[in-house]
C-alpha cells in the first residue's frame, strides 16, 4: 500500500499526517489520548500553560507532561514551547508501536517522522530565502525536526529570526530548542547567531539552521539542503 497525505484537527492540534490509511486511527487515538492527559494536568495546574520559563511539574504527572517539563527546562523556556513536538512525537510513536515503517506528522512546522525512504522537508522563511528544503534521510530512530519563527504564524515568541530549524532524535527537544533560540535572535548579529548556534549542539541537539534577512546560518550535522518548489498549501505556520 501506498502512503497517503491526511489533515487532521483535533481541537487545536491542526496537522499533517503521511502514512498508510491503516495506521490513521491508531495515530489519532494516541493525539487524543495525549491530549486528554495534558488538559486534565492543566485542569490541576494551570501555571503549567501560563509559565514562559522552565517549571518543575508533579512526580504522578502522565509521561508527556514530564517530558515537555524535562525538554523545555534545558532551554530556559515554558513547557508548552514543546506541545506540537509532543504531540507529534506520540502519533508517530503509535504508529510505530503497530509495525509502521513510514509516517510523517508534520504539527504547525514541528515535525516528527520515522521514515524508511528519503523525505522532502520545506523550510519556509518568508520572501526572502525561497524554495530552501532539507533531504531528510532514514534512521532507525524517530527523527524531529521542529521550525520556529520570530516574524511568522501565531505561535508566541520573542524574537525575530524568519525561521530557526532544529533536527534531532528527539521532536520535543527539538521544539524546545527551537523556540529558545528563536527568543535569543533579535536581529542580524553575525557573531551571536554563530556563538548561540555553538551553544545549543548539546544532548541530543544533532544540528541546527538559522534564516534571517537573506542569511543562513548553519551549524552541527543537519541533512542535504536542496532546493524545491514547496506548494504554498502544504505550508502549516504555528
């Protein structure tokens, strides 16, 4: 069978799904899973969503509570700046736990893939850097990669970069990182996107892009760049 493209909204989860269409319930039976444990941890403690810096969380909290605590604390942020990765990470995670080899779950530009075949990945930064896209290739474990962006979509951030990319074996951490160092980007300062790009290639941090005012910025292992045409409709902004 033949993988398929599916959208999928549950609540405020609006993502992209590529798979077989028979590993599709067991994805979105996990998102809704995951979902219901993190609203009832919110229900509980709301400072959980509120907080924009790191947060020590209950020691009964369900697994993804934990993990986005643990993730977005190694990078001084709240623990929902990792929520679409988390997501993310569970879908594929169950799809996997079924004998699923290929899934893409692409969660408003956090995207987790477990993969047996090369995969395409668009980076979109807005007008002035085009049609740049990563050659992701297969790995045997989960493999993140999670954009955030200072000037696009309407998830929160402090920054200003057009789009910060983060890959690594890990799409919570990922997105954790990725929304940290878009906060620290306010402006084209060649010297300190270098050093904050050294700074977070640690734990799993495999490699890191950085797009601001034309310029790209790169450090550690990221796939090939390449060049492609990405449909506009098939671009999520978070």
């Amino acid at each position: 069978m033949f993988e398929k493209r599916f959208k999928i909204k549950i609540k405020q989860t609006v993502a992209s799904i590529i798979t077989q269409e028979k590993y599709l319930k067991f994805i979105l039976d996990e998102v809704i899973k995951q979902r219901k444990l993190l609203e009832s941890y919110i229900q509980k403690d709301n400072t959980f969503v509120k907080t924009l810096s790191s947060y020590e969380v209950n020691k009964y909290a369900s697994e993804i509570v934990r993990k986005m605590a643990e993730s977005s604390a190694l990078f001084e942020v709240g623990p929902m700046a990792s929520v679409a990765g988390a997501i993310a990470f569970y879908g594929v995670k169950a799809a996997i736990k079924k004998g699923c080899k290929f899934v893409v779950f692409e969660n408003g530009g956090d995207i987790a893939m477990y993969i047996n075949k090369p995969v395409t990945i668009g980076i979109y930064s807005g007008e002035k850097v085009k049609g740049l896209a990563l050659n992701v290739l297969p790995e045997e474990n989960i493999i993140g990669v999670c954009t955030s962006s200072g000037r696009m979509g309407h998830s929160l951030s402090f920054g200003n970069a057009d789009s910060v990319t983060v890959i690594s074996s890990d799409p919570i951490l990922s997105d954790a990182a990725a929304t940290s160092i878009c906060n620290l980007i306010k402006n084209l300062n060649i010297a300190m996107i270098e050093n904050i790009i050294k700074s977070y290639l640690i734990h799993k941090i495999q490699g890191i892009i950085v797009i601001i005012d034309g310029y790209i910025f790169i450090g550690g292992k990221v796939p090939e760049l390449i060049y492609r045409k990405i449909p506009y409709e098939l671009i999520t902004i978070s």
